[in-house]
C-alpha cells in the first residue's frame, strides 16, 4: 500500500512509500482510508523530523472496515466508521490503511460524507473532554437543569475545536457565549444562537459582561490560547470556577484563587495521563471517550 510520511526538516516534506498493508492488534481495526484531516499538531510534530525520519501523523480516520482484531465485536468488514488514531504511534491515516483501536471508532449513516466524518474524531473529542471532563458539564444522556443554566463562555469560536464546542453545548441546552474574529462570526453563529462577540472590535470585556447580563461566568473554555485571552480575571466575578485551555498557558499568566485551571489535551482519551492529568483522571477520560463516541454515532444517525 502506499504510506506518506512527513518531514519538516530541511523543509516541510511529504515522501511516498510503498509498504505492507499492517495487521491490527487484538483491539484494533483496520481501515481502508477514504479521507484523512489534518490538524496543528501534525506540523508541529513533523518539525524536528528529516526525510529519513518522517512520520505518518494523521490521526482522522474516515472509511470502510477492511479487518478487525479478534476481540473486537461491534464492527465488521465494509461498515462505514470515523476513527481517532493513536497519537505518535505508527499506521497512521496518511496511507490506504490505517489501524486505531476499536474504541476510538464510531460508526458513520450513508447520508455523512467521508470527508464530513474525518473532521470529527479529534476535534470533537477535544471539545467534549474540555467541557465534560475538565469543566464538569453534565453529559447530555443525565439532566441537570441547574448546571444547564449555568453561562459558558468559549474563546475562539469559529475555530475547528471551539465549532465543535459550541455544536456540542448547544446540543446539551447550554447558553455558552463565544468570541470570534470578523468573518468567522458568519460560520459561528450558524452553529448555533448563542451570543457572537467579535474581538477584533474592541471592548471585548465590556461585551461579554453584557451577554452575561448579571449572570455569574460558571465555567469558560479557551479552544486556542493566545495573547490575553487566557486573562478570565478580567471577565469572572469573585466566585469559583473552572477554566480550561488546548494549550499551555505561557509562564507569565497567572489566574486568580478563585480559577481552577486545566489543560485539555486529547491524548488522556486514550488513558494517557499527562502534566494536568493524572493516571486516575485519564483512565476516566478513557472511559467518557467510549462511551462519547458511540453516543455521537447515535446522534448522528438520528439526525439523518
């Protein structure tokens, strides 16, 4: 099958490779790729790579079952799945085939395109762990009205991730209020009727403030942290309340007592603990994410 891998060394460089197909593990299934995605970390990490040491990076997954390992039971040959892969393991979706683990993977209706599943598996994943599993949001198969009341506040909106955040808050009731830039307001507010700020207007503080129409700022999600956006300070009131971001936040910040700060990093969906998350809270992100991703299949297949 033909692989491509990824070099950023001298320059950002795709090499062509014929390989065997590979064989999924007890766990895993083996996709023929349809279509791939491709997201910030994927260049990031190809950075420090030369040609003879490119890497296969991509981690959605759109396509056809070809083969499963001997324990998994919920596919089978031909069925139409989205897939998150492994993160810097080997058998990656830059290739005809690619294997990631049965877990990760969720069923596709006829009437979702290819190209539509394979923006999903990661950037969904990292919204739904941000507002889930950091801010504590109840998930959408429990009620709790009184945390549904509660104002969520995403940075970076029209985003690939702070998309996804919004499509999933809006699906669960929520009234979360976004910042975006410009143009993007268009592609923002078409995923749902919450409050659109556009920042690069100025008075940014102010606007929220006004959305927020007296309401106490209950948990805020920044999907790209940059510059001052990271300052909640500015915006939260004296109560306690947790923030959490997709990137570390740069020495210089620093957030009030009253903040709990987290990072999001989706590599926890797979039971990976890391600087913000510890051994126990990763095995429960593990957990969420099996559970998320058949419950996504299911939403998806019922608004079809």
């Amino acid at each position: 099958m033909a692989q491509y891998t990824i070099s950023g060394q001298p320059t950002i460089t795709a090499t062509r490779h014929e390989v065997p197909i590979p064989s999924p593990g007890l766990n895993d299934v083996l996709i023929k790729v349809i279509a791939t995605d491709s997201n910030p970390k994927d260049w990031k990490a190809s950075q420090s790579h030369d040609v003879a040491h490119g890497i296969n990076q991509g981690d959605d997954i759109a396509g056809t079952i070809h083969r499963v390992g001997s324990n998994v039971y919920e596919y089978a040959s031909g069925d139409r799945v989205a897939a998150f892969h492994r993160m810097f393991t080997p058998h990656g979706s830059y290739a005809e085939y690619a294997i990631t683990p049965a877990s990760t993977t969720f069923k596709l209706t006829p009437t979702i395109s290819f190209e539509e599943g394979a923006t999903m598996p990661l950037a969904v994943m990292t919204a739904a762990l941000a507002l889930y599993q950091h801010l504590g949001l109840p998930v959408p198969w429990v009620t709790n009205s009184e945390a549904m009341n509660t104002p969520v506040l995403i940075f970076r909106g029209a985003s690939a991730v702070g998309s996804f955040a919004l499509k999933v808050a809006k699906h669960l009731g929520l009234n979360p209020t976004t910042t975006v830039a410009g143009k993007a307001s268009t592609s923002s507010n078409s995923s749902t009727q919450q409050h659109i700020i556009d920042y690069r207007a100025g008075n940014v503080v102010a606007n929220i403030l006004a959305a927020l129409d007296g309401r106490t700022l209950g948990h805020a999600f920044n999907a790209i942290s940059s510059k001052g956006s990271g300052h909640i300070d500015m915006v939260d009131p004296p109560s306690s309340n947790p923030f959490t971001t997709t990137s570390e936040s740069p020495k210089d910040w620093s957030f009030p007592t009253n903040v709990t700060f987290s990072r999001t990093f989706v590599r926890s969906a797979y039971g990976t603990a890391h600087l913000y998350r510890s051994e126990a809270e990763a095995k429960k992100d593990e957990d969420f994410e099996y559970v998320f991703y058949r419950y996504m299949g299911k939403v998806l297949a019922e608004a079809n």
